[in-house]
C-alpha cells in the first residue's frame, strides 16, 4: 500500500488532507481520502479505477462524518479515462458541473499532484490543486 499523508492546501494550515491507494489488482485499483479541519474530519472519499469493456473509468464517492453518502444510492461519481502519459492521467466527464476533470500526475520525485476542475458554487470554472508527498 501507498500512503500519501499530510498534503496541506496553501490556503488552509488548520487542514490537512490524505490520500492513499492499494496497488492495482486484477482489473482495478482502490484508494481512499479524508480531509481534514482543525483535526475534525468534514470529507471522505472512497476512490476506485476500474477497468470493464468500455474502458477505464476512475469512480469516486464522498461521505460525511459518520459515514454518510453524498451521492445517491448507486450514482457515484464517475470520470472516463480522457488521456493518459507517462507520468499522467486525465478523467474527464463534461456533463458533471461541480467536479468536470480529474488530473493526476507524478513527478520524478514522487509528489504526486492531482487537479480537480470544474464550476464552483458561483458558476464561475474552478481548479484546485493538490500536491502530495509519498511516504512509506
């Protein structure tokens, strides 16, 4: 297993947001988030990249404390593979408004830096960036 911990966004110091991932495994690779304030957890993510005969899809499902869903009953979120690199991955779904792109990259050093774009509350485009240090 992967564990990527402590990836402080630049605006919030009282947060702090983790991100690991298990190996891929057959045809599917799973990975989990939880982020962070003031020590309290407010979001956790349930992350699956799946392989099926129409192609890659990286799925993506938000709970609240105490484990409480966010999307519907079966409704996950879900990103086709767009693009993939060397060293990049891009899940795109253009019809999702507030989440539309997913980017994940990892640089050399092993930071792992992962893009999320879309349409904030305002209707105005957003993007976030992410940065995570790998540790063992």
């Amino acid at each position: 297993m992967i564990t990527i911990p402590r990836a402080l966004p630049l605006t919030a110091a009282a947060q702090v947001l983790e991100e690991s991932w298990n190996p891929p495994l057959g045809n599917s690779m799973t990975g989990t988030c939880r982020w962070l304030k003031k020590d309290v957890g407010w979001v956790y993510e349930f992350l699956l990249i799946e392989k099926t005969r129409k192609g890659v899809t990286f799925y993506l499902r938000h709970l609240g404390p105490g484990s409480v869903a966010w999307e519907p009953v079966g409704k996950p979120l879900d990103f086709p593979l767009k693009s993939v690199g060397k060293r990049e991955a891009v899940f795109e779904h253009p019809t999702h408004t507030k989440m539309k792109r997913l980017i994940y990259s990892c640089s050399k050093d092993g930071v792992l830096t992962v893009g999320v774009e879309g349409v904030s509350s305002s209707g105005k485009e957003s993007a976030n960036v992410f940065r995570f240090e790998r540790v063992e």
